[in-house]
C-alpha cells in the first residue's frame, strides 16, 4: 500500500497563532489540493494526522472541527482529489496524552487502523513535531517551508529535525518529488 501522511495546518491549509476554528478560517495553501490529487492520481492513500488542541482548549467544538474537514473534503474533490481519513488528537498540551504529536500516538492507530508498517511511508509536515513524531515510528520525514517552517527558507535545519529530513518548497513540490520517484 503506497500511503503518504500528511500533517494539515501549515502544510495543507494557512495555519493561525489564533488557531483555525471555523470552516472560514480554513484556507487551502496555493497548489495544496492540487498536492493531494496527484498523488491520489499516481496511486498514493492520502491520510491526515492532525493536533487539535482546540478542541481542548474550547476554541471550538467536534461540530466545527467536522464542518472544517468537510469543507476541506468538498475543496480536494472538486479538484479530483481525496483525504482517506483524518487522524486528531483532541487533547491540550497539559493532558501529556500519547496522541499529541511529536509522540508517535496517532501514527500508531494509522498503522494498527490499515494494517501495515509505517516503515519508509513518508509524512510531510511544516514543523519538528510533526517530523520527529513520524520518524518514531519508521516513517521518511518530509519537510514542507510552508507554515511554521517558512522562516527556514534557505538555511539549514536547526538541530532536533530527523537527520533523514528532506526539504521541499511546499506541499505541491513535495508531490512531484514523489511522482517522479521510481
């Protein structure tokens, strides 16, 4: 199963220091859906793994969280694109939950959910956490200079990241990267 995972704000959609809480806040990256289909055209599942504090915090509620994702869902359709599943942690940092990334939690249930090994699966994010939380489980770290990782254009990776990181512009570059892979 070719399955490539996905972190969403920052790498999918604008991330907030605000958080994104309503489907209105939620605004796709240039090329972001365009991304997603064509790996979704070149055979790859496309999952999401996701920190929602929010919802922890109460900045919003499951019925917005749902309303985002099925906007999100309606946008990568309309351009021949799809999300096969949206993994979430829920929680606020101070619960110390095993889900919350950079703890490997949520790409453990991926795994357990589809059955495979996340060994050399790449996962794309736009900060450490969300690299450091996949290579913990086997997974190939992709790093997008999208989101929090904008400020990282043209320097070096500070310490922290999986020695293994590649780099990409954003989410779109990343998938022709892995189209023209053999």
């Amino acid at each position: 199963m070719k399955l490539c995972i996905l972190d969403r704000d920052g790498t999918i959609n604008e991330d907030s220091e605000e958080f994104v809480k309503t489907p209105g806040e939620w605004r796709p990256l240039p090329g972001s859906l365009e991304a997603i289909a064509k790996l979704n055209h070149a055979g790859w599942h496309v999952v999401v793994v996701t920190n929602q504090s929010g919802l922890g915090r109460g900045l919003f509620d499951m019925g917005a969280l749902n309303a985002m994702h099925a906007k999100m869902h309606s946008l990568l359709a309309a351009v021949g694109g799809r999300i096969d599943a949206v993994f979430y942690c829920p929680h606020a940092p101070e619960d110390n939950c095993q889900c919350r990334k950079p703890l490997p939690g949520l790409f453990e249930q991926i795994a357990e959910r589809y059955g495979v090994d996340l060994k050399g699966m790449p996962t794309v994010g736009d900060s450490m956490r969300d690299l450091v939380a996949g290579a913990a489980v086997g997974c190939k770290p992709h790093l997008v200079l999208t989101g929090k990782s904008a400020m990282y254009r043209g320097m070096a990776l500070p310490e922290g990241f999986p020695p293994d990181t590649l780099v990409h512009d954003d989410l779109l570059a990343f998938a022709h990267y892995m189209v023209a892979q053999p």
